[in-house]
C-alpha cells in the first residue's frame, strides 16, 4: 500500500534521523492534497530522502508523529511492535511477581500517543492523538488476538486535556468484553501486596504503577518505624509499610473516597485498618496542624504541580512550599522520600527547589538514593520527553 508524502522543509530531517518521534509545525514543507487530518503518510526530507511514516494533524503543534523510519508498512510495524512490547513486559516480570504494568508506553514502545496498563484480567488504554484514534480497532483486535486467553475487559479511559488540541472528545467506556457483565474492579498484586483496582473509576488509569520499585524500597526501612505517606492515593505505599512490619502508618489524601479505597487495601490484605490512621484532609492543611512529625519516614509523593510549560514557576513555588512545611515538622534522623510527576519540571528544578526547602527549614539533607519510574515504563533514549518521575530520599538532620 502506498501512502501520500510529506515533505519536510531542508535541514528540518535532523531530529528524525536522530530518531525522536515528533514532528514540529514549523519543519513541515507541505501536506499531499489527499490528505485528511489522523492519516499516516510518508515522510521525506527536503532532498526526497525516505525518513519513515508518521500520522498527522495539521491542526496541532506537534504535527507528526512518527510510527516508524524505515519504509516498512507502518501498520504492520504498529503490531510488531505491540507484540514486542507484550514479549518485554513478559520478560520484565514473572507472573508470581505481579499480575499489573505499563504494557505499552507511548513513543518508549515506539507508538506515540497510546499508553496501555495491564491490571490483571482489565487492560486499560489511554489514546492522545487522532493518529491513533483512527487506528483504535487495528490496536485492540492485535490485543484481543495475542492476550484474549488471559483478559476479560479492555477499558478506555482517554480523558487527557491534550485530545482537545486534536479535535477529540473525552472518553470513558468499555470498547471489548469478553463477556457480558464484565466488571471493572480487579485485584493485582505486586510482590505479594494486593491491591483493590478500579479501571473506571480510579486515578488515572487506576493505580500509580510508575511507583512499584520506591513501594518494595520503603518496605526495606520499615520495620519497627512510623511512617506518614502524604498524597497516600489508595495506600499504595502505606500497605507495603504495614505488611512490612511498620509500628504505624499514617495515611492523608483530600480525597475521602480514595482513603476508603485505602482501608480496603489494607482488608484485602488482611490488615486490621483499625491499628493505622487515614486521614482525608489537604496535605498542607494537616502540616498546619501538626506541630512536629513524629515519624521516622514521610513520604511526599503529590499529582503533577506542573500540567504544561507555562505551571513551571508556580510548580516550582509549590515544590519548595511542600517540602519546607514537611521538612521544618521533621525530627533529626527522619527519612523523607519527596517526588516529582510533573515532566515540566526536570530533576534539576525540582532538586533546587528541595535545597531550598531545606535551607528555608533550617535542616541538612543526605541524599541516601534516587528513583525513576518503574521499568515497565519504558524509556526511549532518543526521546527524553517520556522521562517525568523523580523521587529522592534523603537522611534528614
């Protein structure tokens, strides 16, 4: 099959050949006549050279996004690369470990603007663009055909800000059951913790699979110390804690429908919640409260302060007010555990507002370690834009 070409303005092919997916407005030397916005054309440089295929819209900033660089069919490579991914998430993780990841991650898994999550039995997609809007029955039909066996829901939860940019509505709703009356709730485990998941009406995609490898890092240091998880969602890390031995865990998110979601984490794994704390209050509010913090780890682990470019000063303000309101609370000899999901914000920026937080509160941090996002959110080294997380741990004196 031959698709319509693309031509790139001169000197415009550069990024492509190093790789990166995205296609800017500005390097685009002209659209084919047949071309309608979502569709995937061929991509040539100035001088007619093949670069590869990419979707298009010519209503939006990035304009392109490329599917592959080479003239393979970029439908057939879409699959392949589906079925790559299915093959590393299998490699990454025995079943005995967990039955939940980040199945397909976007330009990392060499597919721009899909994510997909695996809970279980449910899989979760998440569609950003019009490119792959259009594709969205090939995508889940190479699901169902390759993981039909093992799961009975795929849900699609794609309710990101960016679809409006390219004309598209918000959408939550079941687009495959194997069964009538499937349901959206699951239990997944993840070293033996169990957790209580709700596709549909969950954050994000359901659970904060991205933090995987800090949950097993805290339960290493528990044993025996308090512990205070802010921002606790449904008690990711507070369960590791008190399944790890921890002497109390205090758990606060705004939300009291999250904390009950916590409470029956906590059940599912049969821990009495009776002897931990769930507060549903802002975080900030309840260090206003608190006169010291009495807990040997705290955790800090807050929604993105930074949904686009222009949150970066204030997100920035909102680092250093956190950190300092935590750490001036924090007793000699505490660990705090502080996080950052705002892409916006790069580990630098986010590191300066933490020092300053500490000089603010008149404390000395000894970074112990450093996080990124769980290996099942797979990086692309030619395209840094997918690297968001940063979470460091720090000695606190």
């Amino acid at each position: 099959m031959s698709y319509p070409v693309v031509y790139l303005k001169k000197d415009k092919e550069k990024p492509i050949l190093r790789r990166h997916h995205w296609i800017f407005s500005g390097a685009v030397k002209k659209f084919p006549e047949s071309f309608s916005n979502g569709d995937i054309c061929q991509v040539r440089s100035h001088y007619n050279k093949v670069l590869g295929h990419a979707y298009f819209n010519d209503k939006t900033t990035i304009s392109g996004r490329m599917i592959n660089f080479s003239e393979e069919n970029p439908l057939a490579s879409i699959e392949k690369n589906i079925l790559n991914a299915i093959s590393l998430r299998k490699k990454l993780f025995d079943a005995k470990i967990t039955n939940a990841y980040r199945l397909i991650n976007g330009e990392g898994d060499l597919i721009p603007g899909l994510l997909i999550d695996r809970y279980n039995d449910k899989l979760v997609i998440q569609i950003s663009t019009l490119g792959i809007e259009k594709l969205k029955d090939m995508i889940i039909d190479v699901l169902v055909e390759n993981l039909g066996e093992e799961i009975d829901l795929i849900f699609e939860k794609s309710t990101m800000s960016s679809r409006n940019h390219e004309g598209l509505d918000k959408i939550e709703k079941v687009v495959w059951a194997k069964h009538k009356g499937a349901r959206v709730q699951t239990e997944i485990f993840e070293n033996e913790v169990k957790f209580i998941v709700d596709v549909k009406n969950g954050h994000k995609t359901g659970f904060y699979l991205d933090q995987r490898n800090m949950r097993a890092y805290i339960a290493s240091l528990i044993r025996g110390k308090k512990l205070l998880n802010c921002f606790s969602y449904t008690g990711g890390f507070s369960v590791y804690a008190a399944l790890s031995g921890a002497k109390e865990v205090t758990s606060v998110d705004i939300s009291e429908e999250v904390i009950n979601g916590a409470v029956k984490n906590f059940e599912a794994n049969g821990l009495d919640p009776e002897n931990h704390n769930f507060v549903a209050l802002d975080v900030f509010e309840f260090l206003e409260d608190q006169k010291e913090l009495d807990y040997d780890i705290v955790i800090l682990d807050p929604p993105a302060f930074a949904k686009k470019k222009s949150d970066y000063g204030a997100a920035c303000s909102g680092y250093r007010r956190l950190n300092t309101e935590t750490l001036k609370r924090m007793k000699s000899g505490s660990i705090l555990l502080t996080c950052s999901c705002s892409y916006h914000v790069d580990t630098d920026s986010f590191l300066k507002q933490v020092k300053k937080a500490a000089a603010d509160s008149g404390k000395t941090l000894r970074q112990i370690q450093s996080h990124r996002q769980a290996e099942d959110h797979v990086l692309n080294p030619f395209h840094p834009e997918l690297d968001y997380l940063k979470g460091f741990a720090f000695w606190v004196e």
